[in-house]
C-alpha cells in the first residue's frame, strides 16, 4: 500500500517569485507592468517640460479659430473664413470619398481580374497576372504620381478645345472633357417634380428586394427558381423610365462648355482627385483579385464535382455553390484591403489632394504650431475608422464562420 | 471448312490523334480558342498587348542615352525616350548625396548584404551564417563612417554578455530569469563604464577609421535598403514576440501587446513618420536629436512588426491544438515548445504572409520622401524640378519602377519555393 504523499511543503522563498511557475507570470506581469507606466510618465513628462520649454499649451481651441487658406475640392461649403475644424471636416469627408470610390472601383476590377486570372484562357491569365505582379510590385506612391503625370501630362489644355478646328474633343457626344486641369461631367439638374422620380427610384428598389426575397422563398418551398436578376431590374428601370418620360423629363443634364480659356458647368473631377482614386484602386484591385482568386481556389475541388454529378450547369456552379463558400473567405480580407486604401489615401499630399492629413495634419498644423494636437486628431480619427471596420470585420466571422463540432 | 472468324493476332498500332487536338493547333485550340467567348478574349488581349508594345517598343529602343538635357532630346526626336536623364543621374538615384569619392562604400555594402543574405536563404551554405551575423555590424560601418573600434566594441561587449550568461547558467545558476538579469547588467555596466576607454585605447593604437558620412546625404536606393532591410531584418523577431504576448495568458502583457498592435495598424505609416520627424522631439528630453534615419528605422519597423504580429497570430490560430498539447504533455516548458514545436509549424503557414508584409514594408520606404528623406521617388521630383529635366517623367518613373520590382519580385518569388521545399504533406 502506497499512500499518495504530499510534497514537503517549503517555506517561501524571495527567489520563488522569479523560479516557481506559480508565481513566476504574475511577477513577470509586475515588472512589465511597472516598466511600462515608467517608459508612459517618462515621456509625458518629457513632453511636459518640452512644452513649457517652448511656451506652449495643450488646447483645441484652435479649432474654432478662421482658418485663412481654401481647399479647391469640398463636398460643404467652406471658404477661407471657416474655421479650423470645418476645413479637418472638409479633409475628413475628402479622405471618406477617396476612400468609398476608390473601394467601389477597386472591387469591380480586383473581382473581374481575379476571375478572369483563373480562366482557361492562357493568355487572358497570363495578362492578368502581368497586372497583378505590376501593380503589386512597385510602390503605390510611384502609381499615385505617374497616373498624375499621366493626367496632366498627357491631356490638353482646355483651349485645345478652342476654335473651328480644336486639337481637341469631348467625347461622348460633346459631354465629357478630359483636360489638364481634370475632367468634366454633365451634371443632372433636378427641376419641380423631380423629387418625385427619385421617390418612384427608391420604391422599385425597395419592391425589387421584396421580390428577391419572394423568389428565393419560392425556390425554397418549390424548387423553382426564377429570373431573379432580370425581373429586379426591369422592377428597378422601368416605373422610373415610364414615370421620367410621362411627367416630361423633370432631369436634364447640364452639360459643361468652354468659356475664356476653361470649361464651365458640369461637374469638375479634379486630377488630383481622379488619379489618387485611381491609382488607389488599381493598386488595391491587384490585391483584390488575389484574394478573390485564393477564395475561389480554396472551396475544394469536390464541391464542384459533387455540384456537376447533381446536374447543375456551370454558371450555377458557380452562383450557388462556389461563390457562397468562397465569399467567407473573401470577405475579412476583403474589407481589411479596403481599410488599407482609406489608409493610404493619406497619400494625398504626393498630388495636391486635400485630405484629411493635408487639411488638419497639413495646413492646419503648420498654421497654429498645434503639432501635437493635430496629430492627436489625425490619429484619432484613423484609429476610428480602423476600429469601425474591424469590428465590421468581427462581426461578419463571427456570423459567417461555419461551426464545427 | 475455313474457319470465317476473324481474330485479329497483331494489335493494331494506334492512330495518330486527330491533327486539331495535339502539337502546336492542339495548344491553340485548348487553350486560346475553346469557345467563342475564350475566342473574343484571346483577340481582345492580343490586340491589347500590340497596342502597348507597338508603342512602347520605338519609344524605348529608339531612346536617347546621351544628351545633355531633355531640350536637346525633344530636338532630335521627340517620340522616343530620353534615357540621358538616367545617364546624367543614375549616381543620384542609387546613392542620393553620398559623397562621390565614397561611392565604394555603399556598392561593397550591397555586395556584402547579398553575400549575407545568401546563408539565410539556402541552408546549403548556412556554415557561413557567422559572415550574416557580422555583417549588420559591418554595413553600419561602412555606410556611416567613423572608427571601426566603436563598431566592434558593440560585438565585443554582446559577445562577453552572452558568454556570462552561459557560464553562469553552467556553473552557478539553475534559473535563466534571474541569470539574464544578471548577464543584462553585467553588458551594460560593460558599455557604461569599460567601452568608452577600450575604444580610446584601440583608436590610439591601431586607429582605423573611415570618413563620417551624416545620415542627411543617405538618399536613393542605399536609402530605400537601408530602411528596408533594417526593417526586415528588425520587424521579424518584434514581430514573432508581439504575437505571443498577443497570444499569451497573461492578461498585462496581453493588453499591452493588443493595444500596440492595433494601435499601429490602425493609423497609416505616414502620420507615424510625421510622428518621427515632428513629434518625437517633444517626447524625448529637451535637447536630445537623434538620427532622422534612425528615427524613420525605428518607425517603418514598429509599423511592420505589427503587421508581422497579425500574420504570425493567424499562423498560430492554424495550428491544431493538439500541438501545444502533445508539447505540455512531453513536459518542454513554453520557451522549449514554442522553439521546438509551434513556432517553426506557425511560421511555415504563414510564410506568404511574411513575405508579403516584407514587400510591403519595402514597398513603403517610398514614403520617407514624404517627410523631405532622398529616396528614389523624391529624387524624381527633385530631378524634375531641375532646369534641364523638367517635364521628363516615364524615364524616370519607370526606372524606379522597374528597380523596386526586381526586389519585390524576387522576394515573392523566393517565398514561392521556400514554400515548395517547406512542403511536407501531399
């Protein structure tokens, strides 16, 4: 017979806290504790001393203060009159509209280079890899500001557009110009009634996702599946055409036309804007089209077959048993690249963009002296939009991921 | 009676595949024109490619190479490239303002880095690894400047910490912690107290030295590489360990290390170089200024470790758990396990990962120029805004270009063997 011993119990010993695994991480814990509140007061108070060094303050009131310069491109208004915080306001929605087209395009083309790199086609893949490497490659600063000199360098003048017979023309039936100085748009003017219209837009888009929902309820209960995608759209276009047509075209569409040595009118996309947004989005789309690729790929093979002995024809295939699977790998990396793109749209100093960095970390910041503030602020508001999103992100694996066991 | 069935003796040799399934018709047919749709594409992207090349092909063969300014390019051919910027500047693109009688320095630098790097890549020759520990040593020394004994003293006193460690744990003490606490402060009394006088002595006997070259005229190429690979090479340890912090069941630690990280990739890399360059002064004691290109080092690497961080996290996350099971079970402690067992599982999935937060990271060193350092791209503005080149832009561009994808290429390619070899499963 053995009985179970207990071993002799030690009296506790200083050199424990650093040897014995009991106490060992909380120890640990301590030190790295105590070292890091020392490193944090050593350089609060660093900055402490700097700050009175140098007469200096802590305080946004800068913010409320005239701001004294313009900002070419806003989507408020805004004047030189307006205050520090409407210009990082105006910097803010700036960057956030870089950011929205660039992810809009930069998804288009990531999806249609991705699929069209795993197809069959030797030299479509191959072309489309060329893409992917170039892009991936080399730096997007050096994008950012070719597809800038591209733009200015490349285009013409506006009074190219001069005379009886111009160097240069608008395209599309006298509506677009793409000039040096950026491009112009028709822009639609909204008359009476046409408030009306968007009101009939927004119902048949509402009753188009009624009826995606009917359809897919349908199939589910019967097994039939009908024209989805045709009948959403007909529900979307057609009360609206109908309706635009009846009530005597409410939008018309003002087109730009040269005067003096510029264009007027119509809607004016900057090129400091167009090639930042386009340079972010191929660039973006490179990495897009790897993922969506890696996405595909990694639904394994036997899906396929499984799906194609069941009788499905290959574009069903694809819709109802690849894509779905392979959206949840897509996605997480999918939205952390579009978190990349609004990151690097602070890039926008290299062509004269002014966003967020170029308004309050920029202008701002030079202006007042408030470095520290400023930066605080660009940080802070940076840090938001990254936390918006990977909570985003979060989410969408937590609800997403497939459970197992 | 004769026998009337026929029973073939001979096999029949078997024919030939039809001509439009096999050779060069066969290729073309599978590959390029196996549906109308394929068919569209393949005409498409043909007539794509000879567009771009139809271009491209006179503009750059026909390039000028030596004229003295873009002016007398465009009076000779307008249409074709201006490659004499290159041949006027390429000195500036690969050294910025390194001094011309220096140039040596950084060119041996490159040549020692690749021969460096070679052990680390292929472990064929890893017997040389010892030429890839002296070499950051080395490189500094050479780039910078100044007294090659202040270079070594730093090797010497690592050297004799490492040493006091080993003997203290094979003689005297059983437990490491408190073993390195006391190798750490044997080094640094070694470099408070004992290096400075060494290295005056050393200087006064066999003074080698180089000229001082300040960090301010580090520019071009030698300075995307230096920050580059110093980031690289700093970025991946950091980067291992903030991962296990982020992994790790001590909750300080923990936090500490989830908040760094997130914190880091929550703001883009520019507004941490402003950081560097504005702001680091106010953190710091009144009065000290350390090396722009250090401070711009110390920054890229922070950014990259923790995004290295985040790739290695979702290495370990891939693991089975079994793994760190079995590892306990076998009794090794967590250093022994996480050497021996997870980490060199952990870091074989995420090797593309890696390798693609290293491209990135080189990729952004474009964007010191941005806080006025020299690198290749803010030279190309600089260059532009000289008289004689002004309005010269796809030479230039696609030149650097062309420089950063050969590097980032190669390393893309390399990960794409390491993880062939890597491969164990089927």
């Amino acid at each position: 017979m053995s009985s179970p011993t207990l071993p002799p119990s030690e009296s506790f010993k200083f050199s424990m806290l650093l040897s014995d695994t009991r106490y060992r991480g909380m120890s640990l814990q301590v030190i790295t504790f105590i070292i890091f509140m020392a490193v944090f007061f050593w350089l609060v108070d660093n900055t402490i001393k700097n700050l009175a060094l140098l007469d200096k303050d802590v305080s946004f009131n800068f913010l409320w203060l005239r701001a004294g310069y313009d900002i070419n491109q806003r989507l408020i208004p805004y004047t030189s009159d307006s205050t520090h915080g409407m210009a990082a306001l105006v910097g803010i929605l700036n960057t956030l509209l870089v950011a929205f087209v660039g992810c809009i395009i930069a998804t288009v083309l990531g999806l249609f280079v991705g699929i069209l790199r795993l197809s069959k086609n030797w030299i479509v893949a191959k072309l489309m890899s060329a893409y992917i490497e170039g892009f991936r490659n080399v730096p997007v600063l050096l994008w950012i500001v070719m597809v800038f000199a591209l733009l200015t360098e490349f285009t013409p003048a506006p009074r190219a557009f001069k005379g009886a017979e111009p160097e240069a023309t608008m395209l599309f039936f006298e509506s677009i110009a793409i000039t040096n100085r950026g491009t112009y748009f028709p822009a639609p003017v909204l008359v009476e009634g046409a408030y009306w219209l968007l009101l009939c837009f927004g119902l048949s888009i509402v009753a188009s996702i009624y009826f995606i929902r009917y359809a897919n309820k349908q199939k589910k209960d019967t097994g039939k599946s009908l024209p989805t995608f045709w009948i959403s759209v007909a529900v979307i276009i057609f009360p609206t055409l109908i309706l635009f047509f009846a009530m005597g075209q409410p939008v018309s569409l003002e087109y730009p036309y040269l005067k003096g040595f510029n264009f007027k009118d119509g809607i004016h996309l900057r090129n400091s804007f167009l090639a930042l947004t386009l340079a972010l989005a191929f660039y973006t789309s490179a990495f897009i089209a790897e993922i969506v690729r890696a996405g595909i790929m990694a639904v394994s093979k036997g899906q396929t077959e499984a799906a194609a002995s069941l009788g499905l024809r290959p574009n069903k295939i694809m819709s109802l048993i690849i894509l779905p699977q392979a959206l949840r790998i897509i996605v997480p990396p999918l939205i952390s690249n579009y978190l990349n793109l609004t990151k690097n749209s602070s890039l926008a100093i290299a062509v004269g963009y002014m966003d967020v960095r170029g308004t309050l970390g920029g202008i701002t910041l030079n202006q007042t002296g408030r470095e520290l503030e400023s930066m605080l602020l660009l940080m802070g508001f940076y840090l938001a939009v990254s936390l918006l999103i990977s909570s985003f992100i979060n989410y969408f694996n937590r609800s997403f991921q497939i459970v197992v066991r | 009676m004769t026998n009337i069935a026929f029973v073939r003796k001979k096999e029949i040799p078997p024919s030939a595949p039809p001509i439009t399934e096999v050779g060069l018709i066969g290729w073309l047919r599978q590959n390029l024109f196996s549906s109308w749709l394929n068919s569209i594409l393949t005409v498409l992207s043909v007539y794509f490619i000879v567009i771009i090349l139809w271009d491209f092909i006179p503009w750059a063969y026909g390039g000028h190479w030596n004229t003295k300014s873009l002016r007398e390019c465009l009076d000779l051919d307008p249409d074709v490239a201006c490659f004499s910027v290159l041949t006027a500047r390429w000195k500036q693109l690969l050294f910025g303002l390194y001094p011309a009688e220096e140039y040596w320095r950084p060119t041996l630098t490159f040549i020692f880095l690749l021969l460096a790097i070679v052990p680390i890549l292929f472990p064929k020759f890893f017997r040389f690894f010892w030429f890839s520990i002296i070499y950051p040593g080395l490189a500094v020394w050479l780039l910078w400047g100044g007294s090659f004994w202040s270079i070594s003293i730093v090797y010497i006193g690592l050297t004799l910490g490492a040493l006091f460690f080993l003997t203290l744990i094979r003689r005297y003490l059983k437990n490491y912690m408190i073993a390195a606490i006391l190798a750490f402060l044997f080094t640094a009394v070694f470099f408070l107290f004992i290096s400075n006088p060494v290295v005056g002595l050393l200087n006064v006997i066999l003074p080698i030295t180089l000229p001082f070259v300040e960090s301010l005229k580090m520019g071009g190429f030698t300075l995307s590489l230096i920050v580059g690979v110093t980031g690289i090479v700093a970025s991946f340890p950091i980067g291992i360990l903030l991962a296990l912090g982020r992994q790790s069941n001590l909750p300080v630690i923990k936090m500490i290390c989830v908040g760094f990280i997130e914190f880091i990739r929550g703001v883009p890399l520019i507004t941490l170089l402003f950081v560097a360059s504005v702001l680091l002064n106010y953190f710091l004691p009144p009065g000290t200024n350390f090396d722009i290109v250090l401070r711009v080092v110390i920054m890229v690497t922070l950014f990259s470790a923790a995004y290295m961080a985040e790739v290695i996290r979702g290495g370990l996350a891939g693991l089975p758990l079994g793994q760190h099971e079995a590892s306990a079970s076998l009794g090794l402690t967590y250093w022994q396990s996480q050497r021996l067992i997870i980490m060199p599982q952990a870091l074989k999935i995420s090797i593309p990962g890696i390798v693609n937060t290293f491209i990135g990271l080189f990729k952004d060193t474009t964007l010191v120029s941005i806080i006025s350092l020299r690198d290749p791209v803010g030279l190309a503005s600089t260059i532009r805004a000289d008289q004689k080149w002004n309005g010269i832009y796809w030479e230039l561009y696609v030149a650097i270009g062309l420089m950063f994808f050969i590097f980032c290429w190669g390393m893309s390619q390399y990960s794409q063997y390491l993880e062939r070899k890597l491969k164990t499963d089927k």
